[in-house]
C-alpha cells in the first residue's frame, strides 16, 4: 500500500513536472470531455447556467440605478442624488463580490464529475466555502490591471498635453493612444491568462489567493502560448452561443467552465475529494 510520505513525493514530483512546463495542452480532448460531463447532467447545468445570468442581471440593474443620469430621468433632480448614486455604487460592488463564489460552481461540479461523484445541485453553491480567498483573488487581479492601465495612461496624458502645446496635428495623439490601448489589452490578456487557475487552486488545494496566483503564474508561463490559444479556443465557443439567439449560451458557458476544470485536473491533477 502506498504510504503518506510515498504520495507527498509523488505530488512533488509532479509538481516539479509542471512547474518545469511538462504538461499537454490538448484542447480538443479538454473540450471533448467537457461535452461529455455536460451531456450526462444537462438539466443542472443548465440550471445553474440560468441562476448565473439572473445574477448577473440584478447586478447590471443594480450598477445602472447607479448612474446619477439615469437616477435623474427616472425620478427628477433631487440634492441626495449623488449620495444615493453612491450608496448604489457600494451596493454593486458589494453584489459583485458575493456573486465571485459562483463563478467556480461549474468547476466544482466538474470536479465531482471528474473524480466519480454523484452531482448534486447544491454543489454548484459550495464556490462559497472559499468566499474570502475567491474574493480577494478577484480584487488582487482588478487592481492589477487598474494599475496597470494607469501606468499606461500616464505617457498618453503627457504626449496629449505635449502635442496640444505644440499645435501639433492631433492624429499623432491618435496613433499614441490607439498603440497604447492595444499594449493595455495585451498586458491585460497576459495577466488574465497567467492567473487562470488560480481559483481551481484555491478550491482543490486549499491555497491562499497570493500562492495560487504565483502556482498559477509559476506554471501557465511555461506554456503561455498553448494555455491561451485554449481560451480563445474556448472564448469562441462561448461566442457561437451568441450567435445561436443567446439559447447556445445554455450550453456553451457550462462547456466553457467544464473545459477549464478538464484542463486543470489534466494539468495539475486534482488533489482533494472534497470540494
């Protein structure tokens, strides 16, 4: 029988496989056996697919009774408009952040799927046993590329300024900017995907959010390229739902969701049984 000690040396031997880049992207047999989870629980999935957009919803409601324009065309100018506006802005984000768990409950579900579990719809909810890390991981990653907008923002500002005082022709302040705004979305794309599996690796090993995003980073690197040709791959999935008059969506957003826990138990294995 193979003892504690024997395992721990084998996940450290498999996690120095994967730091090292020793993995297989395979994204037609990641995808592939996420259809497959899917079609054996559609009902659920689909299910759960519906809970997420009606929260989705009441957050996007919540966020535009925010804007004091809108508060102003429905109930006239009032002097607390403002504060109210405010206290709506508090109120989204706070919303915002008590919906993060939810976004893990398809790879929950596909872990139990993945590991021989019988799926329960209450397993889609248990993305809020992991609520404090989730939600720190989510506004760690925001204020990542908030900052890193702003460092962006900053040469466009001086070279606006600079073409305004010298009277020179603004399409040169175009050109700048439209190079700085594709820089942004690159930077923005490269920390999106490094950090990919970084809320897997909460809810499978338990990890803090400032380990998993550096496990997460440490491994996706390696093979930087092929991980993100699996979410385009993924992401193009998700945009052929759209097409299909928003009906798709009911099962490609589950696909896309399942896809991700495929590639992560594929990639790191999955540690727990108890998600």
């Amino acid at each position: 029988m193979e003892s504690f000690n024997d395992r721990a040396h084998t996940a450290e031997s498999t996690l120095d496989r994967q730091l090292q880049g020793e993995y297989n992207v395979d994204i037609g047999g990641f995808i592939r056996q996420a259809w497959d989870l899917f079609k054996q629980e559609p009902g659920k999935f689909i299910g759960f697919t519906l809970v997420l957009f009606v929260a989705s919803m009441i957050s996007q409601i919540i966020g535009t009774l925010s804007d004091p324009e809108v508060l102003t065309s429905l109930y006239g100018y009032s002097p607390n408009l403002y504060l109210i506006a405010g206290v709506g802005i508090v109120l989204s984000i706070v919303v915002s952040l008590l919906l993060v768990p939810l976004s893990v409950g398809m790879m929950i579900a596909g872990f139990k799927m993945l590991s021989g579990q019988e799926l329960s719809f209450n397993d889609f909810f248990h993305g809020y046993r992991y609520w404090k890390p989730l939600v720190l991981l989510s506004v760690v990653i925001g204020i990542i590329g908030f900052l890193a907008g702003l460092l962006l923002a900053i040469p466009l500002i001086l070279v606006v300024e600079s073409v305004f005082e010298l009277g020179s022709p603004s399409d040169m302040g175009i050109v700048f900017g439209g190079l700085l705004g594709v820089l942004y979305l690159v930077v923005l794309t490269f920390i999106l995907t490094v950090y990919i599996f970084a809320q897997p690796l909460i809810v499978d090993r338990r990890m803090g959010f400032w380990q998993a995003m550096e496990m997460s980073r440490k491994v996706v690197v390696k093979q930087w390229f092929a991980i993100f040709g699996f979410l385009m791959v993924v992401g193009l999935l998700s945009m052929l739902g759209v097409l299909a008059l928003l009906v798709g969506l009911l099962a490609t957003i589950p696909v896309a969701y399942l896809s991700l826990a495929v590639a992560y138990r594929e990639i790191f294995g999955l540690e727990s049984s108890d998600w």
